[in-house]
C-alpha cells in the first residue's frame, strides 16, 4: 500500500479509471480504511523469572531425562500411499501397519538399506537418513487382514462372507489380499532442531523432530498389540480391566511423550485409562448394556445402536468381521437365498434355495444353537447383500473403545477405580517404563537416544495460605487448605423473605427441612422468614412429562403467590440427573427471574444444609467468605487500578454427537476491588468449535451483541462507573497448538468490543491459560502424602522459553494431585512473577461454594458450572438422536445453531451457577 502515490481522492494514480458518479438517491458510507501495515501475530510471552517467595520443598516428577546421541543427523519424511490391486485407496484402519510391516520384512535387504521405519499407521513414514530412492513402490501380499487387535474398517472377507469380486480378481484363496505400496520422499528435518528447541529456540522442523520421536513411541506399542489413543496405550490384559457398568469396561494403560523442557528433553509417563467395550459373548454385553435381566427384555433398536460397527469374532471359523447392524426379523424367521450346486435351472445356473439363517446353521451346518432363534442375527455384510450370524456364535473383539457419554454413575464408577495413591502410581510408572522395554527399540537406539529409569528432582515452593475474613469482623488462615463455618457467620449474609418451597413428589418431612434450615441460617448470619407456601406435586402430574410438570406447578404456584418471589427451593426425587432439573432451571431463570436452589433430601444433615446455604447466599447476593487484602484492599496490582478478571470456557458434546452445540462461557468479576463475586454470559456456538465466537458481535454501526459488552458494562455500573483499565483473562479448555489463536483470535474480538463502546480506551490485558488435561504429577520423597496445598514449579520441567508454571493450590485427598498448569501468554500490565503466581493461587481461595481451596482459578470453575446450568435448558440430545449427521463430523457452521434463552435481568448479574 505504501509504495503507491495517491491522488487526492485516495485514487491510484495510473492504475484505475475514475469511480463513476454517486447517483443522486445513494448516500456514501465511508469505507473501513485498511491499516496501513500488516498486525504483527502476538506469540506467547517468555518467561521473565522465576519465583521465590513460600517455602522450598524437594519434589519428584513423572518426567524422565533422555539424551541424544545423535544431532548431526537427519529425519527423513516420506509420504505413504496405499492401494489395492485394482487401484482402489486402502481406507482400513490398522491394515496400514501390517502392510508395511510386511514391506519391510520383505524388502528390508534388498532395496531399503536395512533401514528401521517410524509409520504413522496412515500418511507418513520417517527414517534415520534417507532410503536409497525419493519414489519407492512395492507390492505385497498379506494372507489375512484382520489385525491382531485393532483393524477397523478391513473388509470382513471370511468363510460367511465370500466376497464375490475379490475373489474372481485375486483367483487364489479370498482371504489374501494385493496391496500396492508408494512411498515418496516429502522432507528433511535435522535432529539438531531438537537441540535447538531445548534453547528456547522452537520451529516447525523442532516440533516435527519431536513428533517423529512420539510416533516412534506408538508404532513400539502398536507392535505389542496395544490400543493406541493418541500417546497413550493399553494392553490386552484383562487385569487391567475394571466394570464400570453398562458393558462397559475402564482400562488402564499409560501415556508415553517426549516433551522439551528448561532441564533438556524428558520422557513423561503417567497412568492412563479409557473406557472400552466388554469383550466376550454379545449377548452378554447387550444384557448389560441395557441393564436387562434377561435377552427377552432388550430393546434390539438400542442393541443395533450399540453394535454398530464392533467388531466381532464368530466361532468355529474364528475370523473376524465388523458388524454393520442386525436383521429385521429373528434367526428362525430370516430367510435368505442359498445357491444349490446339486440343482441347476435350465440355463445351467444354480439354483436359489430360500432358508431361515436358523435353518441353514443347524441342518446344513450342523452347529447347534441354545438361543439364538428367537434374536435377530448379526449383520457383517453391505447394505445391499446381507450376511447373517446367529448371536450366539458372535463375540466382540478386546480393547474396542467405548466413546459414547458415561452415565453420571458411570463416571463415578471410573474415578473411583482409576484412583491411585501418590506411592502405589510412582511404583506402576516405573514398571510401565521398564515393561515397556524402549532400550530395545530399533529405532530409538539408531538416534542414540537413551532414557533414564529415575524420577526428575525438581524444587517447588509451598506459598502461604491467604488470610480469609468472614462475618463479625473475624479473620483466620485456612489449614491444609481447608476450613469450616463451625461458630461463624457469613462474611455478607442475605436476608430471605418472600420465599416457597416446591416439592416435586420427594420423599421428605417438609416442616422439620424448613425449620432446620431456618436455624441454620441463624447460626450463620442469614435471617429467613418462614415460607410462604409448601406446593406439593398433585399424585396425577407426577407421571408426566418433566416440561408439563414444571408448568403445572408454575401454574400453581401463581394462582396462590401475590407476587414473584425473591426465591424457591426446589425438592427434586432424583439424586442425579434429574430430568425436571433444565425445564426447572430454565422457567425461574429465563422466564421469571427467580433465585431458585434444587435438592435431592436423602441425608439432610447441619453439614449438608451449612453446604446448601453456602450456595443460596451466594446466588442471593451475599459473599461467604472473602479475602482479607480484597476488603482492605491490599491486592498487588488488582487493587490500584480498575480491574476487571475473566473466566472463559467453551464445553462441547460428547464424542459421539457432532451436532450438538458447544457453549460458550464467560465469567466476570463485578464490584472492583472485590475478586471474590462473578456473573456469567452463556452462548451457544458451532459443534466442536474451541474459539469463543461470540465475544464481539457486530449488529449494525451503533449495537455490539456480544459477550464483552454485557461483561463491560456491568462492570462499569457495578463498580461506581469506572472502565477496568486492566483485563486479566484466565482461558480454560485449549491446548498448546491453539495458544496462537486465544492471542490473536479471542483477544482481537476483546480489543474491538473495548473500542466500539470508547475509541480512546486502551485496556492492559494478561492472558493466562489452565490446562487440567496433561500428564505431569509431583510426588514428595519418601512420603505417601500428596504435596501440600499451595505448591508451586516453575523450574526444570517447565517449558524451555515460555512463561509457565505448575500449581497445585488444593489438598489432594484421595489419588494423586492434579496440578493445574498455566501458561502465561501475555503480561502487558508487568506483573513481578511472584505477583503473579499469588493472585492465581488467592483465586483458588474465592470458590463460594466450597470451604476449601480448589484446584483450578475460581473463575475458570465457574465458567464450568455456566456452562452446563444452561446447557440443561435446551435438551440437545433429542435433535441429535434424529440428526442424519449423527456420529459423523459435519463442517462448522453447517448445523443451525438453537440460541439459549437470556436470563431475566434481575438474575443475569447473579451467581446463578453456584
């Protein structure tokens, strides 16, 4: 743009004709002018020094140190494509392995040098130097493609099933198969990128040296038979199971990645679990699946859902196949055509016989069947040409992955036996790293890598607890991260006046519920007024429908209230899961803007109505606890300037529903200087999109609808008009690769939102981002207890360059600490690291419905809890069962996406999510 000399209308010279002239009717609009140099991509910061207040402690992680041998050499890349012999693309899953497996036992010798692959399983191949050509081919023969594990998608050509046209082409036996190999050079990457990575010097070529060093680490499992998702990898030992439930089996295994740090490369390895389906007998599993008692009462529709594309093996032939669904009818009914080669019609054709399945395999076959006559057969073959099974004879492969949604009691069932204390999981890791036997590897020892067997020594520091203030002016440190309300009061206590309870037909003594939590609000500070009503369910709604019976009782409770409420507690029969939960949620806070509690009375104790109350004041207002240096305020940095802090999240659908909105969260403190009180912005967005899309959403020249201006404005009016002249953004849910975005995407739509309401207002942000999802634990030396709440890493094992730091702010009770890694991505404010680290930790202290420290910032958490409050308001799942994309992956964008409903104004700035 600069090089070029403009006239004064902004014209080119030389290069256009003059714009035509503006009719008389139009008015111009002034074009967006185009910034006249290209915006520089902002990179995550680097770090500026580490820490040092709180008190030393010696640590062990799960990092192990690797060395190098090897960095003047090479990777060589090469690209891989496979094809059958009529030209066809191989699109099998685990087939790719065994064929070049087999090329290279092949042609090894002879025409590779004798050189070791690295294979992905699909596109790509790497070498330690280069294959004498940059194009080779091959062709080879396997004798039967089903894998020893997991081959998905090979086509089922067994002794049910023979497949007419491979066998006519291949003319020798039809379970060998011709594949083509070509294999074709792509690129070169120097091992000293990694050399260069562990300066703090990172690239493309760094980060594929690494990635071919992780696929070394998958293709040493694949060859052991494992399950493989994506570094982690499990065995097919059944001592390794765990029933969780529903057929559905947990499996430990571990993860194994090499990852860069300030200490050099290491090796992390850390227990992993995924869930898969029960192998065995399919009839068992259906059974338990379905939580049937016996196969009479199954639902087949459910059962053909469920099956869909397992893979099974059927006796006695012991070949395997994936099953494309069941038969309309049962086995002693289905009839199909058999070709009698002892009767031919008049054209000399066999001729065609039509048979139950039932029949042909007990009278032709002579395989007795106990009960499969009154079951559908299993289906392995096309659409178009069905192959039945009897059920019986059906057993589902080991170590298929279960990638539905776990049921709430499911889930429960997993964590429970996927725990391991500090001690007993530093003992698994060392054996999976010495069972794993990685010294052997060929292709590890050909880049001289070596691993150690020790534990990394890293040093943490263990920061002191904040001072906490509660009612009466009173202040303590909490211990071991924790404390209790045992004799004292709420810090800000609500007053609740004008309230009802409803109770959905839950089993419960209403008076003695009313009157305990009437005394224990008084023990706290909080003054209730009896109810006005008690609005028990009528016996003939309870078997309708959750969205009629939440009507019905709205009905009732109109007819009888004088007015709105100020709030309702709702008693619900269900535990978990309750489907009058979202319909429940939706009319109080959408429709009518009533403070609303739900709960399920089965223990009701003083603890439990002390936790219930904790909740309800915080959604009515009031604060619980709040830190000592908010009140004074004394919070470096947050306390002398303006400061608004955010929470941000996005949560998606399970695996399996790809057309199931994401939602969008963000959190926001109110009333500065306080940090301890939030309000939440809820927003649907595309499936499985990570980026919030919603933060600025430009309606025409003078309306923002999006999410920073609701966020900015109540900031404004809720801190004495005042714009936060600091933005401090805690992002959740994104890994390393989607870093770049959050700064230059998210951050951009921040900025614009900032400028559309003041041109001249130019906020200091910070971006830090937590991650839950990784495999680093610490453990302390020679103690089988967790590392004490308020521990902090920020050495060693810490990224090479950037700004990141480990916190464990919890007391881990049971299993092993989680700690939360953040990365800080921007400081433009020059927070001083020990600053820094003891905002996050104090945020770790402000959780309203809890008397501990938790383990992630709590506006982080409460973004969560937004997140799924409102995702219960519309039940996704119905559109999704009847979606034709179901299960499938649709393009971004492609489904409509159903808005939630805006919270009523009177609840929208609340703690509705508590």
């Amino acid at each position: 743009m600069d090089s070029f000399e403009t006239d004064g209308n902004g014209a080119v010279q030389g290069s256009l004709p003059p714009p035509p002239p503006v009719p008389p009717n139009v008015v111009p609009t002034k074009a967006e002018s185009e910034p006249s140099k290209k915006k520089v991509a902002r990179v995550p910061m680097a770090r500026r020094g580490i820490g040092s207040k709180g008190q030393k402690i010696s640590l062990l992680t799960n990092h192990f140190k690797v060395n190098v041998g090897s960095v003047d050499g090479h990777f060589y890349h090469y690209s891989v494509s496979l094809s059958y012999e009529d030209g066809r693309p191989v699109d099998g899953k685990g087939v790719g392995r065994k064929v070049i497996d087999r090329v290279h036992d092949t042609y090894s010798i002879s025409d590779l040098d004798g050189k070791n692959f690295a294979y992905d399983g699909e596109k790509s191949l790497f070498t330690v130097g280069a294959l004498p050509s940059n194009k080779l081919e091959f062709t080879v023969v396997l004798d039967d493609v089903t894998s020893n594990r997991n081959n998905g998608n090979a086509s089922p050509d067994g002794h049910d099933s023979p497949n007419e046209r491979d066998r006519k082409r291949l003319r020798r036996p039809y379970q060998s198969k011709t594949f083509r190999v070509e294999i074709s050079f792509a690129a070169k990457i120097p091992m000293q990128a990694i050399q260069n990575a562990l300066r703090g010097h990172e690239s493309e070529n760094s980060q594929e040296a690494l990635r071919v060093l992780d696929i070394i680490l998958r293709q040493h499992a694949a060859k052991q038979g494992c399950l493989l998702v994506r570094q982690s990898f499990f065995q097919n030992n059944p001592n390794n199971f765990t029933d969780i439930g529903g057929g559905v089996l947990g499996c430990r295994g571990f993860h194994s990645s090499f990852r860069t740090s300030q200490g050099g490369l290491s090796l992390n390895i850390d227990v992993s679990t995924t869930m898969i389906i029960q192998p065995g007998p399919v009839v068992d599993f259906l059974l338990a699946n379905q939580n049937a008692r016996d196969p009479d009462s199954l639902d087949w529709s459910k059962a053909k859902r469920a099956l869909k594309n397992l893979r099974i093996k059927v006796s006695p032939s012991n070949q395997e196949y994936k099953i494309t669904g069941l038969s309309d009818q049962f086995c002693e009914d289905q009839l199909f055509s058999l070709k009698q080669k002892s009767m031919k019609n008049d054209n000399g054709e066999a001729e065609a016989l039509e048979i139950t399945v039932y029949d042909y395999f007990v009278n032709h076959r002579n395989i007795q069947l106990r009960y499969s006559a009154r079951m559908p057969c299993i289906n392995v073959g096309k659409p178009k040409r069905p192959t039945y099974i009897p059920m019986e004879l059906c057993s589902l492969v080991s170590l298929q992955r279960y990638t539905k949604a776990l049921s709430t009691f499911q889930r429960a069932s997993l964590v429970e036996k996927s725990r391991q204390k500090p001690q007993e999981r530093m003992s698994v890791l060392s054996n999976a790293l010495q069972s794993s036997n990685y010294g052997a590897e060929p292709m590890l020892r050909s880049c001289g890598v070596s691993i150690s067997s020790n534990f990394t020594q890293v040093e943490g520091r263990v920061l002191p607890a904040p001072r906490l203030k509660v009612g009466n002016g009173e202040d303590f440190f909490p211990r071991n991260g924790r404390w209790n309300f045992n004799n004292k009061k709420f810090v800000e206590p609500s007053r609740i006046e004008r309230w009802a309870v409803v109770n959905f037909s839950a089993r419960c003594d209403v008076n003695n519920l009313v009157r305990d939590l009437i005394r224990c609000g008084e023990m706290k500070g909080i003054r209730i007024d009896p109810p006005f009503d008690v609005f028990q369910e009528m016996n003939q709604n309870r078997r309708a429908p959750s969205m009629v019976r939440v009507e019905k009782m709205f009905e009732e409770i109109q007819s009888k209230l004088p007015g709105a409420p100020q709030f309702l507690l709702c008693l619900l029969p269900d535990r978990k899961n309750s489907d009058l939960y979202g319909p429940w949620k939706r009319k109080n806070l959408a429709e009518f803007g009533i403070v609303n509690q739900c709960m399920a009375p089965t223990r009701v104790n003083d603890q439990y109505l002390t936790n219930l109350l904790l909740k309800i004041n915080a959604k009515l207002g009031g604060l619980n606890s709040m830190l000592s240096i908010e009140q004074t305020p004394s919070i470096p940095v947050v306390s002398k300037v303006p400061t608004i802090i955010l929470g941000m999240d996005v949560s998606h659908g399970s695996p399996g529903q790809s057309d199931v909105p994401s939602i969008a969260a963000v959190v926001s403190s109110r009333q500065w200087p306080l940090i301890s009180r939030y309000r939440a912005s809820v927003r649907t967005q595309s499936p499985k999109v990570e980026m919030i899309d919603s933060l600025f959403k430009r309606v025409s020249d003078k309306e923002d609808d999006g999410i920073m201006r609701e966020v900015l404005l109540d900031f404004y009016t809720s801190s004495g008009k005042r714009k936060p002249d600091q933005i401090i953004i805690f992002r959740d849910g994104v890994s390393e690769s989607q870093f770049n975005q959050v700064l230059n995407i998210e951050l951009d739509q921040i900025n614009e939102a900032c400028k559309f309401l003041d041109e001249a207002w130019n906020p200091k942000f910070v971006v830090i981002v937590a991650q839950k999802n990784h495999h680093t634990k610490f453990f302390q030396q020679g103690s089988p207890d967790n590392v004490p709440p308020g521990t902090v890493i920020d050495n060693k094992i810490c990224h090479p360059k950037n700004n990141d730091f480990y916190l464990c702010a919890h007391a881990g009770m049971i299993g092993t600490t989680r700690p939360t890694h953040y990365h800080v991505l921007l400081d433009q404010i020059g927070f001083s690291t020990d600053d820094l680290q003891e905002l996050v930790h104090s945020l770790s202290y402000v959780y309203q419905k809890s008397t501990t420290a938790i383990s992630v910032v709590a506006p982080i958490c409460y973004a969560h809890l937004a997140a799924s409050q409102l995702g219960t308001f519309i039940k996704f799942e119905e559109a999704s069962e009847t979606s034709s994309s179901h299960g499938g992956v649709t393009a971004p964008g492609a489904v409509p996406v159903p808005q939630l409903p805006r919270l009523k104004e009177n609840v929208s700035n609340s703690m509705f999510f508590c």
